[in-house]
C-alpha cells in the first residue's frame, strides 16, 4: 500500500477525493498542511496514520488509501450526506443557531421598545 514520492503521478488516494480536509483534520486530528502533504504526494502516509483515518471514519483502511484517476472517480456516484461536505453542514448548523439567537435578542429589544416607546 506504500506509494513512494513521486509515484503518484496524477493518482490520488480515495480518502480525498471523498472527504474535504478541513472534514478530516478535525476528524483524525491531523492538521490541513499534513494532509495535504500526504494528498499531493510529497509524504507517503504512514501506518499510523492510515490506521487512525480508518478508525475514525469506521472505513476500511483498503478503500481510502485506494489510488484513483481523480477524473474517473468525479464520475463515481455522490456519497451520502454527512460524510462529504461535512464542514458545509457544521457551517450552516452554527449560522442558523447564530441567526436564531440573534432574531431573540431582536425580538426582546423591539419588545422593550414598545414597553417605552
């Protein structure tokens, strides 16, 4: 499973093609620029880390150190909501929770304003 530098050529593990970086640091622990590193090649993912993203996404470690034809995988069907896209999913969840505290806060001035208005 072990790809040396340079070997990758425009092959690219599963893993990120079906998982956004910012997804996997905050799942793995591993920071962006790691992850590009081993994305882009210039690092050959380690046994520990593969063992850790298998872990932490419950996927085999088989299938997302996969090497893919970026080009045939944009042709492979959409994955299910909550795994791709997961950081959009938290961004929008904390803008809402934002959005609802700040209507309350509108709504008890407007409120108050009327009290003595």
């Amino acid at each position: 499973m072990e790809v040396k530098q340079g070997e990758m050529g425009q092959k690219q593990y599963a893993i990120f093609l079906k998982y956004q970086r910012g997804h996997l640091s905050q799942a793995t622990g591993y920071s962006r620029g790691h992850l590009s590193r081993i994305a882009t090649g210039a690092k050959p993912p380690s046994k520990a880390f593969i063992g850790v993203c298998a872990h932490s996404l419950s996927e085999p470690a088989e299938e997302l150190f996969r090497l893919l034809d970026p080009q045939a995988a944009r042709l492979a069907p959409p994955t299910p909501p909550g795994q791709k896209n997961q950081d959009l999913f938290e961004t929008i969840d904390e803008l809402a929770w934002r959005l609802t505290t700040a209507e309350k806060k509108i709504d008890k001035l407007e409120a108050e304003l009327e009290q003595y208005g």
